[in-house]
C-alpha cells in the first residue's frame, strides 16, 4: 500500500511570497497527481506527471521518481491561490485495479 | 461540457433513512469513484468502477452500494444512515485507471445525520 505525507499541513504566506508544498509517498509510482480543493469544496485537477517538471502559469510542478517526491511551487502568490492543495498516487487495489491514496492535504491561505 | 454532476449539494438525514447520492458525468469515461472527505483526513475510497456493471468496493465500503447500469452514472446508495456517515461525498470519473488518466471530481454533497 502506497502512503502519502505531505507537509506543511498548514501554510500562511504574504502576498508575492514563493510557496513551496512537498510530497513523499512509499511505493514507486507511474504518475502523481496535484489537486486543489477550494473553501467552496469543489476539488480541480492541477497535474498529472510522472517526470520532471510541469508549468501551468504561476503553478509548478516537479517530481523525482528515485527520490519518491513531489514539490508544488505557487510564484508570486496571490490571495486567490488560498485553497487546500492535495497530493495524490495510485496503488493497486486487492481486486487488482488501481485507485488513488490521498495525502491529508496542505491548507494555504495568502494575507494581501 | 457539465463535467461531472453531483446531487443533491447538501441533506440532512435522520438515523436509520436511506438515501441515494446521485452522479452522472458526460465525458464517456469508463472509470467512476465515490469518496468520502472527513475534516483532517484525506480522501477514502468507498467504491469504485471500471466501466458499466462493474463495480468494486474501496477501502470503506460498509454502510454503502452502488451500481452500475450505464457509462454515465454511478450512484452511490446509503442504507440505514448512521453519524459515523457524516462527511462530504466526491465522485469522479477518469478515462483511463487512476495512476495514468486525469481525473475530474464532482462538486461535492455535504452529507450531516442527526
């Protein structure tokens, strides 16, 4: 069974500061997920990689496979980046299907 | 495109009432999933499925059944509701198995029995 650490837990940042969450999991994996889950609830999707680096605007993502982890870079944080961000890898279930273990999630909140 | 769709947003239920948490996606993926989110904790998978008729159950099944009667929807069924089955409910859906598709979530039901 894959386990998912993710840290901080909770992270409060100044407007413009670099954000930085970390992720480690246990069993070798074929990708990794990144997700945002916003105080309304609704969970988006941000990454999904199985190597090297991954950019969308001011997100980023990296991975190191031998290492067994996993950054989310946010630059010139943004209020609106407040959200709780999760961490995601598949394992394979005892039906032999793959499904994904979560981390308990990062919570960030950016003060303007 | 509406995604995946979730109802109801919120209930509240009495100890002992059935009720059935309803989700449809429209993306024609084949793989569907019901999780559970209590505060603190991460995601727990309550049920899966890997296409129509097929289902299998997560890592906390007890209280719950689903079916699977087509590719679109995947409802998941709670039988003599108990606290212990207080939580917020996401389903998702993915196109290829967890590990290599991406997935899309629904909008969550917030699920309080009193």
């Amino acid at each position: 069974k894959n386990e998912v650490e993710q840290s901080p837990q909770n992270l409060t940042a100044q407007e413009g500061e670099f954000i930085t969450i970390n992720c480690s999991y246990s069993v070798g994996i074929s990708a990794l997920h990144w997700l945002q889950q916003h105080p309304g609830g609704g969970i988006v999707s941000l990454f999904m990689l199985s190597s090297g680096k991954k950019k969308h605007g001011r997100l980023i993502a990296t991975i190191n496979i031998q290492e067994k982890h996993s950054s989310l870079h946010i630059t010139a944080s943004h209020p609106r980046d407040s959200a709780v961000y999760i961490c995601a890898v598949p394992t394979i279930t005892q039906g032999g299907s793959e499904k994904l273990v979560f981390g308990k999630g990062t919570k960030l909140t950016v003060n303007p | 495109n509406a995604g995946v769709t979730q109802t109801p947003k919120f209930r509240i239920l009495k100890i002992g009432q059935s009720m059935t948490l309803q989700c449809t996606q429209d993306m024609n993926h084949n793989y569907m999933y019901w999780y559970r989110q209590d505060p603190g904790m991460g995601l727990k998978l309550i049920y899966y499925s890997v296409g129509a008729g097929i289902t299998d159950k997560g890592e906390v099944p007890n209280g719950y059944n689903v079916s699977r009667s087509t590719t679109e929807d995947f409802p998941l069924r709670l039988e003599l509701a108990a606290p212990s089955q207080t939580s917020v409910y996401f389903c998702a859906s993915s196109s290829r198995t967890g590990g290599q598709g991406g997935y899309t979530f629904g909008s969550g039901t917030r699920l309080t029995v009193v």
